[in-house]
C-alpha cells in the first residue's frame, strides 16, 4: 500500500482552466445511468460480499432487477423527453443477457463505457492479469454489441486496485469517472504515459449515494441538483465546469422519486450555455484543447512524474 | 494477491436471468393491462399483522422491526403488540373512512397469540394472505428444506383453518425467501406472493410445482422503510406516497397501460398516534384520485390473469 498514488497534481480551483466547451458553452453536463447487472449467487469476494443475506438474497437482487425491467424504460422516455443522450456505466454483461436494452441505447446516440463484467465482481485481491482480462473483456463486448470503442471507465462497484487506471489506458481507454477530486477535468498519470484524464463523476450527486446512504427524500435530491447546477454555472464564467448527474433505473425512476428529477433536470436543460455532453464528448474536448495547457501551468506545482505527464506516449488512445 | 479462477468465470452469462425463475422483461415493451371499470391504477393496500416473538433467534438475521436489547426486551416486544391492540383499530378505522380495501399479510402464531384480533379481521371479510408463522421464522438460504416446509405448511393450515379462507397469498417475513421457497409455496397451493419487489405489476414465476403470480409489494413505499429506515418524516412519508400515485395515475392515462400502487404499512408504526394524521392524507388523496380501483391482492392478480398472454 502507497501513502498517495499521485495519479494528478494539485491544482487549486481559482487556478482553473479557462474551459469553454463546443459552441461557447460553459458548463457541460452529462448524465450516466449505470446499467447495471447483480447477480443472485456470485463467487464471494474474500475482502467483500456482494448481499448482506445468504444466498439467495431475494431483496438486494430484485430491488435491483427492477432498474432493467421497469427504471429504465421510465428514464429513457424522459431523458429524450429533454434531448439528454445517456453516457452508460455498463456492467458488460447486460450485453449477454439483455441484448435489448443495449439496442435501446445505440438507438439514442448512447455512449456506453465499462463498469466491468458484474457489479458483483469485485477487483479486490485480483492480480494484474486478471484486472487486464477482466478489462478487456468488458471493453471487447461492449464494442461487438454497440459497434463503438469504449472510452471511459467506472469500476465495477467502485472497487479499485493500485493498476486499475493503468491498466484500463493500456488498454484503450481515455478517460476515468473514478477520481472525484474535482469539476473540471484534469490529466491522470499513468505508467504508459498516455494520454489519460479524469472526467468528473459527482458521488454526492449520484441518485443512490443520496437515496440510500445519505436517506435524501427524492424532493430534497431535485434541490440539491439545481442548487449544484446553480453554482457551478455561475463559476463557469471563470472556467468552464463540469456537472454529472450519475443514475440508477431502480433508483431514480421509481413512481416517488421520477418527478422530482424531472423538474431539477428541466431547469438545468432550460439554461443558456449548458452543453449537453457525453462523457466521451467531455473528454476529447479536454484532451484536444486543454490538456496540453492543463499540464504546462501545473508543472512544478507537486504530485505526479514530469516525465510521464509532459512526455505522452506515440499514438493517441483513441487510435487504440 | 491472486483471486480463485471462479471470479472470472460466469457460467451464466447469456441471454436472459441468471437463473430460471422467470423470464426478462421490459416493463415498457409490455402490451397494456387494462384493470376493471377502465381504471388507471389498481390500489393493493397491505396491512402487515406482526407477531415478533420475544426470544428472537434472528438467524441468519434479525428481522426488521425485531428485539434488539438483551433478552427479554420489553421495550420493543410491547412496541410491536400496541399495533395489533391500538395501531390496527386506527389504521382499520382510517381505511374505513375513505372506504379503501384493505388485505392484510397475517402471521399465522397470531392465531394463538390474539384470537380476537383474528376474528375482528376475519368478521371484516377482507382478504388473509399468509406471513409464515412468525417474523423470525425467516426463510433464507440457509434454512433446511424440510423445517421450511414444516413452517409453510403449519402457517398456511392454521391461517385457513381460522380464516375459512382459501389463503392462497404469500408475503415472507422480511420478503426473504430461500431457493426452495417458491417451489414449497407452490406445492401447498399458494397462487400468488408479494416477495419479489423487481417489478410494478403481476408476472408470471417459475416452480417445480407449477406457475406462481409475483405480485411485488413495494418496499421503496413501504412505510418501515422509508420512516423506519430511512427516518423520514412521515408528512415526508405521506408526500412520497402522492407523488407515487400521482406519477401512476399520469404514466397510466398517457399510455393507456394500467399501472399497480401497492402499499405496506405497519399499524404499530403508522398507527401510533403521531402517525396517523399523514396516513390519513395519503388515504384522502387516494379517495380522491378518480382512476384509482381499490383492490385486493387476489382481485388484481385475478383481473391481470384474463390478460395475460
């Protein structure tokens, strides 16, 4: 175990890049459902178990199963509802076992980027080997099933080891949702050396982490989505920022919470200068116009390797 | 550090469950389920009738709502008992107001345990479903197949001994089941249970002894849920519940596809008497919704068994 992996440097936030997105946008916003599969009777995981009941644990997996038979159907109807495409935090193997729920997504300009394989299927304790297949396998599947690259990564549960960032560049990726340090992108070091950044991903404003770890009434949540949105808006004028609203079909769309949501997201998408992004879309304007500058500023300023930052490797990912 | 193989293997990865018990299905690719008098939402309102023994085993778990102090504990015994003294008479007499039909999910030991109470709900005529013996009585997965089919059989015969009902729904204590479960349930003429809370309507459920109903009993609107765990207020309590029926109602008139509201309380926590005042706004707001159809478990799983392809 390191102290820090020094994945970024510190750069504070009245050192913020002065973003402007496509269209002279300041704020972009993204939403990304996590479809998502559980399964009833996985392997245990020796540092986590994946239900707090015996198996089969009837309650945790169908409260689940409920996002993909009746959430998501509910979402997708009011994300189009208000032109917002759904960057996908997908457990790869909704590709195998509900291949319709991936045609649903393509159909809408989706983008989809890798959860892992099963959000039962923890990275705790796997070696590099297996964290590279695992990885791989999610980003091959999701390109047989959407005909896209995968680009991003959120890992499975948000079970992380000290390679997972390296490995998922190794392989492709471009960009991460797993870092949480702040509301613009910033470049991430890994071993390769490529180009690599951070994506913000918002945990305090993720359905679930407000629903059930922090007991957020679904009123209160639509509150706390227009006073977030209200804020970094306003401080886009300095730097363009980035708002995520991370969702789960069997949380945000049931018949007590999907109204709420609605109106929070209506007064986002009824603002001037919001972008409506993907979480791709996001990272490639970074890479292509910031993140060059986003390094020759913080040179010097601590954290991270000199060489692997300012030194990229030939051939972009996207190339990958 | 190296995991066991098994953790990158999935051996049911493919199309569909990764199990048999029912098949996947889009709530909204569904055709429409129409409910009688061409109401929007059918209203299952489920009374849960508990009896939470004192020496609690609370294996594998403690079951919700259960003794948590050193034995005896007094304190949250005789909390559960007002609801069937003082809590059930108030939630009963609410209901009654607004003229919405109960069901009530009954824990058979309470035939034993408040014979007069059972007489009250039996003299009422609404329908009995099945709750097992006790809320400790769990069945979990690790629960031998023959003591569990020792408690389903003893639960569902004292219920209908008592009742003169044909008692042929289910609600598990704490919607925990075991494999077998379902197949026991089926084998002893059990039709329908509310365990399985992935779904907003009635589904069909695979058994070794033929087809069961999944008739899901909400947990998100359930009220120990959101006041007992996720300490709610219940006027917070009472809002989620509007918004619920408003959503449905709305979903159901711009789709022409019938929608289920099912709602599970507790009268020793919505009947105390701080409580009750927001139930019964939830119940007037009920009252109030034109496309609403008050029914009983078994009405619903009746009316969206005709349709059902």
């Amino acid at each position: 175990m390191r102290e820090d992996l020094e994945l970024y440097r510190y750069r504070a936030w009245d050192e913020r890049l002065p973003i402007r997105w496509p269209g002279g946008a300041k704020l972009a916003f993204w939403v990304a459902p996590n479809i998502e599969f559980y399964e009833l009777d996985p392997p245990v995981n020796p540092s986590r178990r994946a239900w707090p009941r015996p198996a089969p644990d009837v309650q945790g997996y169908a409260t689940r199963d409920y996002g993909n038979r009746v959430g998501l159907g509910r979402m997708m109807a009011l994300l189009d509802k208000y032109g917002v495409r759904g960057s996908v935090s997908l457990s790869a193997a909704v590709c195998d076992h509900h291949p319709e729920i991936i045609e649903l997504g393509v159909e809408r300009g989706w983008e989809f980027f890798s959860h892992g394989i099963y959000n039962t299927r923890y990275a705790y304790g796997m070696d590099e080997a297996q964290e590279r297949s695992m990885i791989e396998d999610a980003m091959e599947a999701i390109f047989r099933h959407t005909g896209e690259r995968c680009a991003g990564y959120l890992a499975p549960a948000l079970t992380h080891t000290e390679s997972t960032l390296d490995l998922f560049a190794e392989a492709g990726g471009i960009y991460t949702c797993d870092l949480f340090h702040d509301d613009q992108p910033t470049p991430v070091r890994v071993r390769s050396a490529k180009r690599f950044v951070s994506v913000p991903y918002s945990l305090e404003l993720n359905d679930t982490i407000a629903y059930v770890v922090n007991r957020v009434e679904p009123r209160r949540y639509g509150e706390m989505i227009k006073q977030a949105f209200d804020r970094l808006h306003r401080e886009a004028e300095a730097g363009g920022t980035v708002m995520c609203v991370p969702l789960h079909p069997y949380q945000v769309a049931h018949p007590h919470r999907l109204r709420a949501f609605e109106e929070a997201l209506a007064y986002v998408v009824g603002h001037d200068g919001v972008w409506l992004a993907t979480g791709r879309e996001i990272a490639e304007h970074y890479l292509e116009h910031y993140y060059d500058l986003d390094l020759a500023r913080s040179g010097g300023k601590g954290g991270g390797s000199e060489e692997a930052a300012t030194d990229p490797a030939p051939g972009s990912s996207r190339d990958a | 550090m190296t995991l066991d193989a098994d953790h990158l293997r999935y051996p049911h990865r493919r199309r569909g469950m990764d199990h048999q018990r029912y098949d996947f299905s889009m709530l909204s690719s569904r055709p429409p389920v129409a409910w009688p008098g061409g109401a929007g939402v059918a209203l299952w309102v489920n009374v849960a009738v508990q009896f939470f023994p004192l020496d609690q085993r609370g294996k594998p778990f403690a079951p919700p709502g259960g003794m948590t102090t050193p034995y005896p504990d007094l304190r949250h015994f005789t909390l559960r008992d007002y609801g069937n003294r003082v809590g059930v008479v108030r939630c009963l007499e609410a209901l009654d107001a607004f003229d919405i039909q109960p069901t009530f999910t009954v824990n058979a030991a309470l035939v034993e345990h408040c014979p007069r109470l059972l007489d009250r709900l039996v003299q009422r005529g609404d329908e009995i479903l099945a709750s097992s013996w006790h809320m400790d009585t769990l069945h979990h997965g690790e629960l031998a197949v023959d003591e569990e089919r020792a408690i389903v059989r003893k639960s569902l015969a004292t219920l209908r001994e008592c009742t003169g009902q044909a008692v042929e729904g289910w609600v598990s204590p704490a919607r925990s089941q075991s494999r077998h479960t379902p197949d026991l349930l089926a084998a002893e003429g059990v039709r329908y249970m509310g365990d399985w809370i992935n779904d907003e309507l009635p589904y069909a459920f695979h058994t070794n002894a033929g087809e069961l109903v999944a008739l899901p009993l909400s947990l998100e609107l359930d009220d120990q849920f959101l006041i007992g765990a996720n300490l709610h207020s219940e006027w917070e309590y009472a809002a989620q519940i509007i918004d619920a029926c408003d959503f449905l109602a709305a979903e159901a008139a711009e789709t022409g596809h019938g929608r289920l509201l099912s709602l599970s309380v507790h009268p020793w926590l919505m009947g105390q008497p701080h409580r009750i005042a927001a139930f019964e706004s939830v119940l007037a707001h009920l009252a109030g919704c034109a496309s609403i159809w008050s029914a009983s478990a078994s009405e619903v799983v009746a009316a969206w068994r005709g349709q059902a392809a």
